[in-house]
C-alpha cells in the first residue's frame, strides 16, 4: 500500500492557532479526508475543537468550512495525490 | 393553550384606548407565531392604501410559541408593520431579550395604532400595559433611552425603542432593543414608522412563564441537542459573525466597491479575529442561546474617540467597510456606534454611503452636496461623517436617509446603475453572482432584497439540509432546481421567524426535524412535516398577497442590473452571472403561481387563503 502527498492550507485564526498556514501530509493512498482531519487535530491540538469530530457530519459543514478548487469537499472523499485542500471559518455570516 | 399566553394587546395610541384579544387556536396552527401570526394580522389591518408613516398603520410585536421557553435561541420577537422605506411588507426579526419580557408580562403580540399627540412610551408588565410621557427621552440616542427607562422603571426591565434617527423619520430608521448590545429590528424603516406615531420606547417585564406542553420531554430533547449546537457553533462563538468574513471573501460571497469588485486581500483587516485582538470586552448572548455571538467591544481610537457598544455584524463591516473600500476596523466599529446611537439599519446605511461614493467618484455629485466632504473609496473618516449627517437628517445625508431608490431617483439616470436594491430595500451582503439561489431569494424576498428570509447562501455554501430534500450541497453555479429550493428554504425559514429560533441554527444541523418536534413538544400539536412545512408557504403567500395588493407582481421581481450583467473578472465567482429569468419560471411554477407571479385561485384555496378578486 502506497503513500500520497497532499497539502493543506490554514486560514484565519486557524493558522494562527497552528502557528503556520501551510500543511503538507504523507498520507496512505486510500485515506480519506476525515482521516487528513484527523491526523491535523492530532499534530495541532488547538485547532482540534474546530475540526469535525461527529460521525454524521459529511461536510464538516458546521465547524469549519473545507474547500477544494473553490468547493466543500465531503468528509468521506478519497484524497489523491497533490491534492491541495483550504480549511477556513465556516460561512457564517450574518 | 400551551406555547401562548392567549393574549393579544391592541393599543391605540390616538385615543389611548386598549383592548386584548384572546387569537383562535385555528388562527394560531395557521400562523404559528411571530413572522406569522404577524402576517395575518397585518393583513386584516392595513392594505395597500395605507400611509405607512400615517396613524393608520401599525406596528406589530410578536413572540412565537417557542419564545420564553428554554428551546434554544428562542428568545426572539418579530417585528412588522407597512414600510415607508419600500411602501410593501415590511418586517423585521431580532433577537435580544426584549421578545422575552414581552412574553413573561403576559403578551403574545402587541398591536400598536394611531398616532400620540405628543411623545410617549409604552410599559408592559403583569398588570398590563401604560402609555407613558416620554417628552423628556425624544431626543435621546438609543444607549442613553434605555439607562434612563432603566433609571425611571427599574434594572429589571427591557427596552425597544427609537434613537433621533426613527424620531425624525428617516427611512433607514430601527427599532433597537437591549441598549448598547443594540439588537436591532433593522431592515424597512419600520424605527421611522415607531416615530410617526410619537412612540419612543416600549419597556417590558414580567415573570410569567410561557405553559409547556411536554416539559419533561421537552428537557431531554434540549440537553442533548444544545451539547451539539454548542460544538458545532464553537466558531460562531468565538469569533462572531464577522469571524467567516475571510471565507466569504474567498467564495466571491463579499460584496466589495459597491458590487464592483471580486477580490479584496484587506479583509481580514475587518475579521472577527482581528475584532478580538483589538476591541473585544466580552461577547454576549440573545435570550435563550447557547452560542453567543454578539461581541461587546471597548476601545479607545486616537481619530474616533471612545467606541463601545455592539462590536459590528458581519453585514456591518460589510456595508460599512468593503462595500466602500475601508479596511479600517476603528472607522467600521465607530460609524456602527453611530448608527446604533441613531438607531438605523447598518446595512442600508452603509449600502447608502457606498452609493454615494460611488455617485462621487463619478462626478454625479459633489463637495457642494456632500458639504465639503471628500467621498473616496477607502475614506473612512467620510464614511463615519456621512453616517452622522444621515443620522441626523442633514445635508447629502437627508436624501441618502430616503433610501438608494429614492436618492438615485433625485440625482438622475446615471446614479440609477450604483443603487443596489430589490423592491426599495437595498441589497445585504451575499452576493448572487456566488451563489445562483440569492439572487432568486433577493428578487422574491416579500419585504425586497433580504439574505435572511432564504438563507440559501447557507444551503448552497455549505450545509446540506436532507429533510427539507437536500443530502447534497447543490452546485452553486447551476439554475435548474433553484425555483424549489428558494421556495422551500422561504417557507422554513418563515417557521424559524414565526417559531422565533435563530437561523444560525442551520448551522448546527437544526432544520425541519428538531423545529417541528419543539414545536410539538412546546405546543401539545400533532403537526406533522407537511403540515408544518404548509403553514410555512401559508405565510409567505399571505405576504405576497399583500404585496400583490401593493401592487406587487412580475415586474417588481427583479435584481439590480449590475448583478445580473456585471462579472467582477476575478474571485471565487469571477465569472458567474445568475440566469434570473429561468429561475423565476421554474419558482412561480412550483409556488402554483401565474406567469404575472399572482398567487392562483387553487393554491390560495389549498393553502386555506382568502381568494381577493371574486368581486
Ligand atoms: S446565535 Fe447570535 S444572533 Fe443567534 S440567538 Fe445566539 S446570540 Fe442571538
């Protein structure tokens, strides 16, 4: 079983909570983007209470806001290589 | 009656005469609450001949079912009357406290008529209600009118009411409410239609509690769900509305240079992390709410002064800031402190001075209009200035106080293209060229362009909504579909208003399932989905039919030109235009009605409405 790259990046306050914007993980090439999230909330601690814990959560919709080419990606997406994600504030607004 | 008091209070502030009304429960399934119950009573009482600054409109009040129970978010109250700002439906929802106290005096909607002879206020507890003098609060900002009713009823009662602004008429005019945490009844002049009828303030108190009609039930629903809404929300908590302004920017959302421009890299300059660096005291909370968004900032600016209060709204630092360019945290947080003294809608304020400098830069106006005042992009000193002079009525200020539809209309052709607005109302800050379905939801919105009574932004940014028929997010950039999803997210977030929760719940995974089942639980009904989702297009077409008696129909159905033929070129929604047409079709199509956007015979009678043109 092979590895892939992919890069992350932080933006706003999460960045600074992890104390820096770009992320790059070698990850196992059938991990999914859940499992990306989980590897992050474990490197980052402070940034743990924002990433999507619950199960149900397909999005990751209601904590942060995770975007790939400018779309929400879905916590059960496959990553594949170079794949290059941003993870945001959610889109609150007013 | 389990969910209301029965009591509606009908005041009549001419001849100071008042009387209660006990609502049928029929009436009540219908309308619920709120937005609602509102809706049919404004509809009996006032039509499209009504002046709506004239002693025969009314001002309307309204908790929900839910509002002084401990459903969470639930302290809320509507506000409704006919809008001087658009001359249609006019409404406006707001959190706070005061919809509690309102509620725990014993009233479930407050109807207010006529005009005072001189300025008053109006007090509300167990005992019933007292039209007070008020000659010494006209004049008085809204921070200062709630420390002197405070000081005159006592530190246990809560406070609407007007600041010089709705005094003197101004169309942009609030209701505000809760003092310096100014929870605002913002969007339709209804502040300016408080001031025709002399009414300064309203205080309220009470113990009562809103009868349950499952409690224990009710309980255990609620420990488990507000865990989650806190978790989800954590965000929202922390850093505001303003803590997703950057997303919102990097989706094409953020309207910036008065809906000229896609990209602006200066705002995270207004984000709610850079609000808590610089200003943030505390963050405070609306009845009810486990999340607490409301940001209380204190801060002392070598150019503004002293500026405390409410930190500003997402939509605040949007209409204020990158709509006019200005990148200036202190000058966004000083000229919303103006506006919450004065008691005006933010977004229609700041959509209003955007407009102006725009009509500046193009030579449309000048120094002699503006006395003096240079109006560039990015002045954030003119921006806080121009904010005074609408406030109080004075110079440009006066004909920007009228509305973006009516000063365009005065300066000429030419200004019509820079004035942003759907029906009158001027447009809040999501943009349609981000996400298709806005700008459906702007063009159909009852009380004109409004963000809030859709909230499809949410739906097609974000959050999926599988009860309502959405497990996916819908692709933004897509038109078919639209028509139902803008039709089905109107008619639940018209529960939400009527209901009173906070649609920041979306968020949080709170949709038709948990609305429904508080309704239920608080009320004793037996609702089940359709119906419930029924009672919700009931009131969005009663409000169309009183637009439609205001004149309203396909024609007025409209978005701004510059966003239906202006691609921004760059962004994350560079190059998207929304196809309103196609939409509106597919729209008037699911909502049964005709090509002129009436309401038909067979769908007024389905949804249990009068049919108007029998004779
Ligand atoms: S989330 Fe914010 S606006 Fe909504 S009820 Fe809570 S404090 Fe009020």
């Amino acid at each position: 079983m092979g590895t892939i790259r992919v890069e992350v990046e932080l933006k706003g306050p999460l960045a600074r909570l992890a104390g820096k914007e770009q992320l790059e993980y070698q990850v196992k090439s059938e991990a999914l983007i859940r499992d990306l999230l989980g590897l992050i909330g474990q490197d980052f601690p402070a940034l743990q209470r924002f990433l999507p814990g619950d199960e149900g959560e397909q999005y990751g919709r209601h904590r942060v806001l995770i975007l790939q080419e400018g779309q929400p990606v879905k916590l059960d997406q496959k990553l594949f290589p170079g794949m290059r994600l941003k993870i945001m504030p959610p889109l609150t607004g007013g | 009656m389990s969910g209301y008091h029965g009591r509606i209070l009908d005041l009549n502030l001419s001849s100071g005469e008042m009387k209660e009304e006990k609502p049928e429960p029929t009436m009540l399934r219908h309308y619920i609450g709120g937005s609602g119950l509102g809706a049919r009573l404004l509809m009996d009482n006032t039509d499209g001949d009504t002046d709506p600054l004239g002693p025969g409109n009314i001002l309307i009040f309204a908790t929900g079912p839910l509002t002084g129970s401990r459903v969470p978010t639930s302290g809320r109250h509507a506000v409704l009357g006919k809008s001087p700002l658009t001359g249609v439906w006019g409404e406006s929802d707001v959190g706070g406290n005061w919809g509690t106290a309102l509620k725990k005096a014993g009233y479930d909607a407050l109807i207010i008529r006529g005009r005072a002879p001189h300025p008053v206020y109006i007090h509300l507890d167990e005992e019933g209600a007292r039209i007070e003098n008020a000659d010494h609060l006209w004049g008085q900002d809204t921070f200062a009118t709630e420390v002197l009713l405070k000081q005159e009823k006592g530190e246990g009662i809560e406070a609407a009411c007007i600041g010089p602004a709705g005094e003197q008429q101004v169309l942009l005019a609030s209701i505000m409410h809760d003092g310096r945490h100014s929870r605002a009844a913002g969007r339709t002049g209804l502040g300016a239609v408080m001031g025709s009828k002399n009414l300064k303030a309203l205080s309220a108190e009470g113990q009562r509690s809103t009868p349950l009609a499952h409690p224990g039930e009710l309980k255990k629903n609620l420990g488990e769900k507000v865990r989650g809404i806190r978790e989800n929300l954590v965000f929202l908590s922390d850093y505001g509305t303003t803590g997703g302004i950057i997303s919102l920017e990097e989706t094409g959302d953020l309207p910036i240079k008065n809906w000229l421009q896609g990209k602006w890299p200066q705002v995270e300059a207004l984000s709610g992390e850079k609000m808590a660096e610089t200003m943030l005291k505390k963050k405070f909370f609306c009845g009810a709410c486990p999340i607490g968004c409301g940001r209380e900032i204190e801060y002392r600016s070598e150019k503004f002064g002293p500026i405390m209060g409410a930190g500003p709204e997402y939509e605040t630092v949007s209409t204020l800031g990158s709509y006019c360019l200005v990148d200036d945290l202190e000058a966004v947080a000083a000229a919303n402190e103006l506006c919450n003294r004065y008691g005006m809608d933010t977004i229609s304020t700041g959509a209003a001075v955007a407009f102006a400098i725009e009509a500046f830069q193009e030579g449309l106006i000048g120094v002699e209009e503006t006395g003096g005042l240079h109006l560039d992009w990015g002045a954030g000193e003119a921006v806080v200035e121009m904010v005074r002079q609408i406030g109080e009525k004075k110079g440009l200020g006066a004909l920007l106080g009228r509305g973006v539809r009516a000063a365009a209309a005065e300066i000429g052709p030419r200004a019509e293209e820079m004035a942003l607005h759907v029906k009158g109302l001027e447009l809040p800050a999501h943009d349609p060229r981000a996400f298709n379905s806005v700008g459906l939801s702007y063009a159909t919105s009852n009380r004109g362009a409004c963000h809030l009574a859709g909230m499809t932004h949410a739906l097609e940014g974000s959050i999926p909504l599988p009860q309502l028929g959405y497990p996916e997010i819908p692709d933004r950039f897509g038109t078919g579909g639209k028509g139902q999803l803008v039709a089905r997210m109107q008619d639940l977030m018209g529960l939400f208003d009527s209901l009173k929760l906070c649609k920041f719940l979306l968020f949080a995974g709170i949709e038709v399932g948990d609305s429904l089942n508080w309704c239920n639980l608080v009320t004793g009904w037996d609702l089940d989905q359709k119906e419930f989702l029924k009672a919700g297009e009931r009131m969005f077409n009663l409000k169309r039919m009183y637009n439609v008696g205001c004149g309203i129909s396909r024609k007025d159905d409209l978005l701004p030109p510059r966003v239906l033929t202006h691609p921004r070129g760059t962004g994350g929604a560079a190059h998207n235009l929304p196809r309103l047409g196609e939409m509106l079709r597919e729209y008037y199509e699911y909502r049964g009605w005709d090509e002129m956007g009436l309401p038909t015979r067979e769908k007024l009678e389905e949804l249990e409405l009068e049919y108007p043109w029998e004779q």
